[in-house]
C-alpha cells in the first residue's frame, strides 16, 4: 500500500508540475535586415575657371607681352581654332579689345581683307602667362563676340534681309556695317537663311541673297535647306 500511495503521489506530483510548466514555443526564424546600399554620389563638377589676368591703370596704350609660348584664338573661346603661339621672341602686341569674362583681343596685323570689326581680332585667353603694360584698364568691353563654330555674315554695306527666299517678297530688315547674323542654312536657287539671335541682331530673321555673302567660320558646309 505504501508503494502504491508512492507511486500515486508521484504521478500527482508530476501532473501539477506539468500543468504548471509554460510550454516553450521555438521562436520564429527571421532574416536579419540587408544593409542599405550607399547612395551613389555624381562626381563633383569641375569648378577651375581660369582667373582673368589683372589689368593695370598706367599710361599709353595697352600691350601685352608673352612670358611663355601659349596658343591665342580666333575667337574669344577655347572652342575655337587656334589661330597660332604667341611666345616671348614675338614682342608687344596692342590690346584693343576685351570679352567681360577676360579674353584680351587683339588685331594680328595681317591681311585679312574680308574680315571686319569684331572679327579682325584675335584672343588670349584669361590667365594666359603675359605681362600688361599701359592702360589696360581703360581697354572697352565688347558688347558681343562671335561664338566658335559658327558661320557669320559680315556685310560689307546695306544688305535687305528678305522674309522669303523670293526678291519679290517683304523686305524685314536692312543689315548695315556692323551687324552680323549667323547663317544657317542656303537654298538651291541662291538664298542663305540668317539669324540675328545668334548674332548681334536680336529679333532679324530671314533671307539674303547669296550674291551679297560675306563670311566668317565654318561656311564650307552651310547645310542645303527648303524655303
């Protein structure tokens, strides 16, 4: 009888242990969180702008002189053809013009027989190794300047911009000494498309004849156009 009072007691005492035990659940696999890509970053922009050369107050003419061999341009951009090296062994040239973002023109003093005004020039561009003497200071700013690769008329008197590539059509505007358009475009029956808003001439579009063509750049290729 004890031992079966035992054993009784026993499977009791199991039973409450059992009832009172928490059943332990396995907890629930979790993929642990991927680590967040770095944001691709764009290289910074190139931020090197030449500084423009600082142009002194004397007396007389302005002139500069190379310190060391370096290219001028055809026309106020690094875009534009070479027009050769200026270096030390050439001498002073005269600075007879400047851009408002510091290219320095001046007149080679060569033939250039078709070429006028502003296109006469030639540039040295900002923070080239020159040294200024004179009145640089006093040099004026040219309100505009051609931009590299592209043809520009340059007439040589009055020229009638025509609104059709028809000599019977409305005359628009006349083109006066000083005025220049670029050209882009020519006809099969000898009229060239210009546009002022390229050029000097805000506003002027339209036709010229052929006949009165006088230009300056790349005009080899002046693509053929419908009027």
């Amino acid at each position: 009888m004890r031992t079966r009072f035992a054993a009784m007691g026993m499977s009791g005492a199991l039973a409450a242990l059992a009832c009172s035990l928490v059943p332990v659940v396995p907890a629930t696999p979790t993929t642990p969180p991927s680590p967040e890509a770095p944001t691709p970053t764009s290289p910074p922009e190139p931020t090197f702008t030449p500084a423009p050369t600082a142009l002194p107050a004397g007396v007389g003419g302005c002139t500069a002189t190379a310190t060391a061999a370096f290219e001028v341009y055809t026309r106020p951009s690094l875009l534009a053809d070479v027009f050769g090296v200026f270096a030390p062994d050439f001498g002073p040239v005269t600075v007879g013009s400047r851009t408002a973002d510091g290219w320095l023109g001046f007149d080679p003093g060569v033939a250039q027989a078709a070429n006028i005004g502003v296109f006469r020039l030639r540039w040295i561009p900002p923070g080239a190794p020159i040294a200024l003497s004179g009145d640089c200071a006093s040099v004026p700013v040219e309100p505009w300047a051609p931009a590299p690769g592209v043809c520009y008329q340059m007439s040589m008197g009055p020229v009638e911009v025509h609104t059709a590539a028809d000599p019977a059509s409305a005359v628009s505007h006349t083109l006066m000494v000083g005025e220049f358009v670029s050209v882009t475009g020519r006809t099969p029956t000898g009229w060239l498309f210009v546009d002022g808003n390229d050029g000097n001439v805000p506003g002027v579009v339209g036709w010229i004849a052929e006949l009165e063509m006088n230009v300056n750049g790349p005009c080899e290729a002046i693509p053929v156009v419908s009027p």
